[in-house]
C-alpha cells in the first residue's frame, strides 16, 4: 500500500505530471501517426515506391559527388583512408537503394515509373566504388610500408656515417611526402648518386652494406606503389564524376514524372490531415492544462528550494538572526529539508561558540607568546623559521631583523652551541636529545639556552634570563664555602684557646715562684706578650667564625653612624673626604654597636686603602624591604670578579706588600652573619667598591 508522504513527496508528482504529460504526447502522436497512415495508405504505392527510390539515389549521387571533389584533396594533403572510409559508404547506401527499389506485389512495378536506368547507373557506382574502395586501402597499405621503413630508419642505428645518414633521411624524407612520379624519380637519382660510391667497391672506411640500405629501398618501393595506386584512385573518381552527372540526370527527369503523379493524391490527403489538425488540438489543449498545474507546482517547489538556499547562505556569511523558511506545501522532502535546516542552523550556532571560544583561546594563546618572559623560537626540520616571539631575539643578542635567519645563522651569537647539531638545508643536525647550556655575555647577562628536537624533526630553541638565579647561586655557593671556614675557623680558635688557657695558666704557676734571674723573667714576659697576642688571635678568629660573644641592643644605626663621623674623619686621613646619606624614620635593629662600629672603620680604612690619591668614601644608611641597608662606597681602584669571589675569605688581602692581615672583610662578614643580616660586594676594577650591610629590622 502507497504511503500518504510517498504520494505528497516531490519524487512521486513531479515523475507523475510528466509521465501524464508524455501519456497524453505519446497518445497525440499516436492518433497523427494513425491519420498519417491512412493518409498514406490512400496514395498510389507506386508514387511513394518512386518518391523513396528517387529520394535515396539522389542522397547516393551527393555523396558520390562529395567524393568526387575531396579525393584529389585527400590524396594530395593526408592518406586515401577517407576515400576508403567513404567509398564503403557509398556502397552501403547503394546497396539499400537497390533493395527500396525492388519492385512489389509479385513484381509489378507502378504506373509512370521506369527505374530501369536508375537500377543500371548504380550498379555501375556500386561496382566503381567497390574498385575505389580497394584501390585506396591498397595506397594505404604502400603509406604504411613506408611509413614503417620511415620509423626503422629513425629508430636504428643503421649507418656509422652520421652527416651522410642524414642526407639520406632527408632524400627518404621527401620521398615519402613526394605526389609525383617524377618528383620521386629525381629523388631515387639523387639516392643512387649518394649511395653508388659508398658500395662494396669503395674504400673501407666509407663502405656500406646493401643490408642497411634495405630500409631506404623499401621507402621508395613502397611510395612507387602508392603513387601507382593513386593515379588508379583518380580514374577511378573520374569515371564517378561522370556516373554520377548521369544518375542525378535520370532522378531529376524521374522526379518530374513522380511529382505529377503525387498532386492527385495530395488532394485526399489533405483532408485526412485536416481531420487530424482538429485531433492534436484537442490533445494539445489538454497538454497545455497539465503543464499548467505541473508549472504551479514547480514554482511553489522551486520558491520552498530558494527561501532553503537563503537560509543556507545567510548561515554561511555568519548572520545570527536567521529564521527557519516558510514553506506551505505538503512535499515530503522540502518538509524534511525544512527541519534538518533547523537541526543545522542549531549545529552552527553550537560551532559558533566554540570558534568565539576558540579565537579567544588563540589570542590568548599569540598574546601569552608574544609577551612572555622566556623566549621561544620553532625552526623546521631544514633550519627554517618558523616562528619566534621577540624575547628570544633578545636574548639571543640580535635584532628584530634575525625573523628570518636560519636556525645556525640565528644561534651565532653563542660560541657555547655547536652548529653541527643544529639542521640545515641538507644536513639533519646531530642533536637527538634536550641540550641545554648557559651562555655569559660581556654585559654579565646569563641566559639558558635549551634545545630540543621535535618528532618531525624541526628544533625548538627557549631561552631564559638567569642572571639573578645564576648570581643567587654563586652567592649561595660563597656563603655556603664562607659558613665552612668559619665553622673551621671556629674549631681551630676553640684548640687555640684551649692551648693558650694551658700556657697562660702554667705560667701563671710559674710567674709566683721565686728565684728567677733577670734573664728568665725577661723569658717569662715574652711567653707572656705571646700568650696575650695568642688570645687576642683566638678572640679574632671567634669573630670569624661567628661565635664570638656579642651584647646586642636595639638601637638606631643613623644616630651611631653621626656619631662616628670624628673618629671615621681621623681614620681615613687627609686626603680623603667622608659623605653621609642617611635616611629618615629608619627602624631600630638588634646589633652589637661595639662591633658594627668596628665594622664600620674596617670598611672606611679599606676604601681609604683602595684611594691612594684621596676621593670621597660615602657611607649610606636607608630602609629596605626586611630592614636596613648600610653601604660603604668608594672610588678607588676595585677589585676583580675573583678577587670579590673571595674578599669575605679569612686572610685573603689584596694589599699584601702594604701588610694587609686579610682578617678585616672576614670579621665583618661575621659579624654581620652572626646579627642574622647578610654582606654583600659589588666591584670592577677601576670603578669603585661598593659593600653593602643588612640588617634585619
């Protein structure tokens, strides 16, 4: 049973208003076939006999005519397989025009009408053209000989002598193009010159076999033949040309017989035709009516399709007001298209959100690259850039201009990089797993390069700045060497103490005796003056190591530095000038000012010591962020990155011929640690010392 959808669907009306619409056509053309017959049943068979033979011996003697005037241009221009072609044709036509012309009814032919002659002439056509027919694929069998001795002669290597194979290619060359006798007779002449003193009588170097002049025989051979047949072609085409003057004479005098029998039964038929006319306007009227409603219903289809298309393309360009069409008719596929364009339009919005949130993301994603602190370049697999914020460029050390420099043109700048693990245009690089290295540049920058291969082979190159996490490391390696010798310092002065306790007190045993000479008392006072010095050297190498007794009190660092501005003035001597800045509201601090004063005045007469020529020694006191800062700044002539590697190292000195103990900088130093601050040293030579003191609040 036929569904309602199936019969409301565009597949079911559309095939059936045109299968009514061809019903009603077919049934038109059936009733006209119906009076068309019995029109021409009414006519004389023989006149239509006639009609027909004349018809087609006049369509036989065109085409005969036809290749009368194109043979001569076939032969001249290109190969006689055309004449061939239709000369076949012709015979095939010729042979169905015999058989229209068989008389019917047991032979009895119609009145008026002697085809006799007509009969004669084209069994005369037929068997010229079948002579044609033979005579062209005959010419064409001698073009392809030569054309097949042409291409063995182009395709072997025949002859050794190379200028004189070529003359003779080009003699067969013309040969074969040649439409005359006589201008393939001057050809052959001109080959039997060329080829005459180069056989088995001529000299060895120039002798040639008749072997490999076989090719060249058989292209003049095979030509002769086909000029020969030829010629046959063209008497042939002659002997047509007038047949056929003959037959289209006959037709045209059987015609004028034909027509004058024909008028009478045109009279008849014209009346059935009238019948007709009425017949097929009556069909037509029906015809138009269908296609009316089958137009009606088209356009109602076709308007549904477009305001669909609208739809589709308003979604397309983005718009986000766009309604679901308007449809009223009941066609089961617009229905349907109508509600997958909902279905779709609630797909694009969805695909919407996430391009808006996928755009965002990219932003994001361009804005976090191009702005982010570490920098990054992609190079592909042949070195190429790919991509690079600027942070790796400056990193790096170039300008904006390294975009596009190749991946081992780019990495110049740091000696540390070995280019042939890098790729390039025809060398794949030697780095297969993650290498990172620092590189130190001249300004003192620090900047960790990694490099790592992707698994299509391009490089990805980060680079950072470490210069604090690098000095952060070397301060921490400093204090950590700087808290073992003071842990070593500490034991030893611990021994030293212990030793000197035992000495002074054995000598203090000895010294209340009596009976010493002046000489064993003068003895007795220099083991005494060692011992002090010994415990003084003990008490220093406790300050050293930090474990020193100190009496620490909150104090206000400002106030203790004015107050040593006399004694600091006199300390550093003439040529130098002190300067003070010293900040406001500084919080107190825990320290010992017995200390830190004597810390003071070490740093003084060490930046008086680096001023031979005098200058300014500027002491600074400010807050900062966990306390307060103190810095002693000078002028003067600086020290190097080593030597402020170790300055804060017990006896490590810089003034060795001026007698420098190299204990003033390590007491300092323990100090500063042991009132839980910190000390650090800034210096280049020729550029000043800069040592800076801080305190927690």
């Amino acid at each position: 049973m036929i569904s309602r959808p199936f019969l409301s669907s565009i597949a079911f009306r559309l095939p059936f208003a045109i299968a009514f619409i061809c019903v009603l056509v077919f049934s038109l053309a059936t009733i006209a076939v119906y009076g068309l017959q019995r029109a021409r049943q009414e006519m004389a068979a023989y006149g239509l006999q006639a009609f027909s033979s004349l018809a087609k011996a006049s369509l036989v003697s065109r085409q005969v005519s036809d290749l009368v005037s194109s043979a001569p241009f076939l032969m001249n221009a290109t190969s006689p397989y055309r004449v061939s072609s239709e000369s076949r044709s012709v015979v095939v036509q010729v042979d169905t025009l015999l058989r229209a012309m068989q008389p019917e009814n047991d032979g009895a032919t119609v009145k008026g009408f002697a085809g006799s002659r007509i009969v004669e002439l084209l069994d005369t056509i037929r068997t010229q053209t079948t002579t044609l027919a033979g005579d062209a694929e005959s010419a064409q069998q001698h073009k392809a000989e030569a054309a097949a001795a042409l291409g063995e002669i182009a395709t072997g290597s025949g002859i050794a002598d190379a200028d004189f194979r070529s003359r003779l290619n080009a003699i067969v060359q013309s040969a074969s193009n040649s439409d005359s006798l006589f201008q393939l007779g001057e050809l052959r002449r001109r080959y039997v010159s060329e080829t005459a003193p180069r056989l088995e009588r001529a000299a060895p170097d120039i002798r040639i076999s008749a072997a490999e002049l076989a090719p060249y025989e058989r292209v003049f051979e095979a030509q002769t033949r086909y000029l020969l047949e030829m010629f046959a072609i063209r008497a042939a085409v002659s002997r047509l040309h007038t047949v056929s003057r003959d037959l289209s004479h006959a037709t045209e005098t059987q015609s004028e017989a034909v027509a004058r029998s024909l008028s009478d039964d045109l009279v008849s038929t014209s009346d059935a035709l009238s019948r007709i006319l009425v017949i097929v306007a009556v069909a037509s009227l029906l015809v138009l009516a269908m296609a009316v409603v089958s137009i009606r219903s088209v356009m109602r289809v076709s308007r549904g399709i477009v305001a669909l298309s609208n739809g589709m393309n308003a979604l397309a360009e983005g718009r986000k007001d766009v309604d679901a069409p308007r449809y009223g008719g009941t066609e089961t596929e617009l229905v349907r298209l109508l509600e997958a364009f909902r279905a779709f339009r609630e797909s694009v919005e969805r695909v919407s959100r996430l391009r808006r949130t996928a755009e965002a993301a990219a932003r994001t994603i361009r804005s976090t690259f191009r702005s982010m602190n570490e920098g990054i370049a992609l190079f592909d697999s042949r070195g190429r850039p790919i991509t690079m914020n600027r942070r790796v460029i400056e990193l790096v050390g170039w300008s904006g201009s390294a975009r596009k420099l190749p991946l081992r043109s780019f990495v110049t700048p740091l000696p540390e990089i070995d280019p042939t693990l890098l790729p390039a245009e025809n060398d794949a690089g030697l780095l297969s797993d993650r290498s990172v290295l620092r590189h130190r540049s001249d300004a003192g920058q620090v900047t960790e390069v990694s490099l790592s291969r992707q698994p299509d082979g391009g490089i990805v190159l980060l680079a950072r700045d470490i210069t604090d996490m690098d000095r952060q490391e070397a301060e921490a390696a400093k204090i950590q060497r700087l808290d073992g010798i003071m842990r070593m310092t500490h034991q030893v002065s611990h021994e030293v103490g212990n030793m000197i306790g035992i000495i002074t007190g054995s000598l203090g045993l000895l010294e209340r005796d009596t009976g010493f000479n002046d000489r064993q008392k003068r003895h007795l006072a220099r083991i005494r003056k060692a011992a002090d010095r010994g415990r003084s050297l003990a008490g220093s190498m406790l300050s050293i190591g930090s474990q020193q007794p100190i009496h620490p009190d909150a104090v206000e660092i400002g106030v203790v530095l004015r107050g040593m501005a006399d004694v600091l003035e006199i300390a550093i001597g003439e040529k130098c000038r002190l300067a003070f800045e010293i900040g406001d509201d500084l919080p107190t601090v825990l320290i010992d000012t017995a200390l830190f004063e004597q810390s003071i005045l070490n740093l003084c007469l060490n930046a008086a010591a680096a001023m031979p020529a005098g200058g300014t020694i500027l002491i600074r006191c400010a807050r900062s962020e966990a306390g307060v800062t103190v810095s002693v700044t000078d002028d003067g002539i600086g020290m190097s990155a080593e030597a402020v590697d170790k300055a804060f190292e017990p006896y490590f000195t810089t003034r060795d011929a001026e007698g420098g103990a190299g204990l003033g900088l390590a007491v300092v130093y323990g100090f500063v640690r042991q009132s839980g601050g910190d000390a650090r040293i800034a210096s280049a030579p020729g550029k000043g010392t800069v040592v800076e003191l801080l305190f927690p609040a």
